[in-house]
C-alpha cells in the first residue's frame, strides 16, 4: 500500500469530511454524513483505493522511480 494522496488533497479530503459529519448535526441531519469518516480515514492513511485502480497519485514524493 504505497502512498498516492499529497498533502493538499489530504487537507481538501479532511475538510469535505469535516463538512459531511457536520451536516448529520446541523442542516440536513441525514445519516449520508457519515460517509465524512471513512473520507477522513482515507486521508489519514494517505492511501486512496480509487486512486491505486485508476493509476492516479497527487502525492509527488511518493512517485516511484522506475
């Protein structure tokens, strides 16, 4: 499991996340923003599955040198 978020896509996954659980709280109070945990989990890992299917990483540090 190499690393393919980068830090700005780390920080943007957090507050989207952040945003998410906030909504089970206040506004809409739907059960939907619980998909905010694992968004902050996969940030918090740093590892996207999405990402490893598609081949994508924003994370230029852990590029691997062929």
């Amino acid at each position: 499991m190499n690393k393919n978020i980068g830090n700005i896509d780390k920080a943007v996954r957090v507050l989207v996340g952040l945003v998410l659980i906030a909504l089970v709280f206040v506004g809409p109070q739907s059960v939907w923003g619980w998909i905010g945990v694992p968004v902050i989990a996969i940030a918090l890992f740093g590892w996207c599955p999405l990402y490893s299917v598609l081949g994508i990483s924003s994370c230029s540090k852990c590029e691997k040198v062929s």
